[in-house]
C-alpha cells in the first residue's frame, strides 16, 4: 500500500512540473491520469489499486461537494446578466431536453433497463465537463463568448443534474428491494431539505466571512481554509438533518457567492483541493471502474454511448439554442463540446455503492464507457476543432465578447493555464 501510494504521490508531483511542457502536446490532466490509471493497473500491473468501497465512496463524495460548492460559488449572477438568456437556454431547456432523450434511448436500445435505470443512465451522463476540452477553452481563437459560455454551462449542470440521479438512484435501490419501496419518496425530502438547508448554511457563512473581511477578524490567508471546510460542512451537515449532502452543497455554494463574501483569490484554495481531488478520481476511474466495467460491456452499451456524445447531446443543444442569434456553426460547435467527464465518473462510483451487483453491471458500463470515449474524443477533437472554428468565426465576425466576469474554474486543467498565458491573452480567469 505504501508503494501504491508513493507512486500516485510521485505522479502528481511530476504532473506539477511538466504540465506546462505537456500543454504544448495538448495533453489535459483528465486523458494524462486516465492513461497512466489505465496503463499501470491494467497494463503492466504496477498500479495495485483495490480501494475498499468505504474508500472509494468517500474520495466520490468529497470531491462532487468540493466541485458543486466551488462552481456555485464563483458564479457572479451580476456579471453573467447580459448573458443570462444563453445560459438559462442551455441550462432550463437543454439539460433536461437531454435527460429525457437520454432516457428514452436507454429504454429503447439497452437490454435490461427501464423506468428508474434509463432515468439514472440518462441524468448520470447529462453534466458536461469543459477540463475535456480544456485546450479549447484556453485558446484564444475561440471568442470569449462562446468558452464562457460553454465554460459556465459545464460548471452548473452536474448540481442541476444531481436531484434526477439521486431520485432515479433511489428508485432502482427500489426496484430492487421489496423493502424499500418508499426510497423515491424519502429521496424526495431529502433533496428538498438539502435545498433548504444549503440555502441558509450559504447565506449565513457569506454574510459572516464579509463581516469578518471587513472587520480585520480574519485574513485571506486562513479564509481559504476556512471555505474549504464550509463546503464539506455543507455536505455533511445536510446528512446529518436527513438532507441531501450534494444539493446542500450545490445550493449553499451558490448562496454563499451571492453575498460577495469572499474575494475570488479565497475560493482558489478550494479549486485547487478540487483539481487535486478530481484528478485521483480519473487515476481511479482508469485503474479500477474501466477495467470492471469491459468485462460487462455490450454492443448495445458502446452504441448509446456514441449517441450519447452526439445525437443526445446536440440536438437538445441545437433546440434550445433556435432563436438566440448564435450562428449555425456555433451551435454545431457548443453541441459538440459536451463532454462527459468527473460528475459522471462520481455518479458511476457512487452507483456501484448503492446498487446490487445485477443492476450495477447493467448501468454503470454505459456510464464508464461513455465517459471513456468522451475522454479521448473530445481531447483528441479538441484543439483542431478550436482552431477550425476560430478561424470560421473570424471570417464572418465574432459573437460580441460583452463585459468581463469571474469564469467558472475549469477543473484540474493545470497544463491549459500554462498554455493560455502563453498566448498573452488574458479575458477572464479560466
């Protein structure tokens, strides 16, 4: 076990160090560690990954509550006005335009899933994470507008999304148990105390950090520390009251940066544990959820997650989108950059917590796989596409940039800001 820790811990440090060296060859942290989860435990077996499942729920759970209170958190609904139309297109219309073609599909084409599972495939695969493209998002061909954009959607939907996958969660548990057949309904009221709960926690610890700030109680320095542990606080404390964890902590991240509270440079304590810990999901993700799910894998399983990245994905995106003035290739452009990343990596773990292993097997291959391709795809697809689309929208003119706002932190995606500064291009913190 030393071993195996000493190696992650040697990896890590190596990324450190290279990672600027490693953006020149577009290599994002997420494909890096998916790669070396995938080669050193499946490959030449020198990673001896075997988590118990106490381990692996925990390292899930502390980092999808880092990664909801942390992107609620820098969200400036202020800053975000003049674009607000765009989000809400994406974000109201879009996302569950998404979950519910989502789920049709999987009712329709993978054998053995109905009802709650479909439900649960379909919400577990609608967040999208822009670290997959980070080199997109980074590239300053691409107008500002659009990586806001896109930037700004990836960091809000897996908090929207987490209500669908806890409910459908607790209807397959219930499914599957005579036992538990009111689990739909106490979900239910967990989230709506979570919502509640969060909504205060939030409110109160903003208004008190600002009182502090101004009153010279208490310094950045120590502050970060402070909001790091309010974001856990938040998870654990809902649990606690019979809340859900995930929302509370969703909806106090959101609560809490409406009150200006914190200066942006405090939150980069907790962004910087999220990356830290999000990166340990995919060296997780490769090593031990992949390989577990190939030996389940079907034909069915690798053609929805195809459909996912592309039809369930782009046509939502395309429907919402109609009428707000963006061009045809922007669209095409936004639809395709959704790539399915840590939210849904978490939910795989978190399903093969809760669940048996029939209905486990069943689903979270969908999910790994789906994630998996997106991995490669998008990281691959990233850069050329960026710089094909630059150069079209310079051609016909790019969207307005409006005025400048506190971007949404794009996760682990150390190597894209190494490159972005290199570009000399500085119009928002990504």
């Amino acid at each position: 076990m030393d071993g195996t820790l000493s190696l992650i811990l040697l990896l890590l440090f190596l990324w450190g160090l290279y990672s600027q060296r490693l953006a020149r060859v577009e290599l994002t942290a997420p494909v890096a560690f998916v790669l070396l989860g995938l080669l050193l435990g499946e490959g030449i077996g020198v990673l001896h990954l075997a988590p118990s499942p106490g381990t692996v729920r925990t390292l899930a759970e502390v980092t999808l509550a880092w990664v909801l209170f942390t992107d609620a958190a820098r969200l400036s609904f202020r800053a975000l006005r003049p674009e607000l139309g765009l989000y809400a297109r994406l974000l109201l219309l879009g996302l569950p335009m998404c979950i519910g073609l989502g789920a049709l599909l999987a009712m329709g084409l993978l054998p053995g899933v109905s009802g709650w599972a479909a439900l649960y495939v379909a919400a577990a695969l609608a967040p999208t994470d822009a670290a997959l493209g980070a080199t997109m998002m980074v590239n300053p061909v691409v107008p500002a507008r659009i990586r806001r954009l896109i930037n700004v959607e990836s960091g809000l939907n897996d908090g929207i999304a987490t209500p669908f996958v806890v409910v459908s969660l607790a209807g397959v548990a219930a499914a599957g148990s005579a036992s538990d057949t009111h689990a739909t309904g106490s979900a239910l009221v967990e989230l709506a105390i979570g919502l509640a709960y969060g909504t205060v926690l939030g409110l109160t610890a903003g208004g008190l950090l600002r009182s502090a700030l101004r009153r010279g109680w208490a310094t950045e320095d120590v502050a970060g520390a402070g909001i790091l542990a309010l974001a856990l606080l938040s998870y654990t404390s809902a649990i606690a009251i019979g809340g859900n964890g995930f929302v509370a902590a969703f909806v106090a991240g959101l609560a809490f940066g409406s009150t200006h509270g914190a200066p942006q440079r405090v939150l980069l304590f907790v962004e910087q544990a999220a990356s830290l810990s999000s990166v340990l999901v995919w060296l997780l993700f490769g090593a031990v959820l992949v390989p577990a799910a190939v030996h389940h894998l079907t034909w069915q399983a690798v053609l929805y997650a195809a459909l996912s990245l592309t039809v369930v994905r782009m046509v939502p995106v395309a429907l919402s989108l109609a009428g707000s003035g963006l061009d045809r290739k922007t669209v095409l452009f936004v639809g395709w950059f959704g790539p399915r990343g840590l939210a849904s990596v978490i939910f795989g773990l978190l399903a093969v917590e809760e669940l048996g292993p029939p209905a486990a097997q069943t689903i979270v291959p969908v999910v790994a796989c789906t994630v998996l391709l997106s991995v490669f795809a998008h990281g691959i697809a990233s850069a050329p596409l960026a710089q094909r689309y630059g150069r079209a929208a310079a051609v016909t003119g790019p969207p307005p940039v409006g005025p400048a706002v506190n971007e949404l932190p794009i996760r682990g995606m150390v190597a894209g800001a190494a490159k972005h500064h290199r570009h000399g291009r500085r119009d928002g913190h990504v």
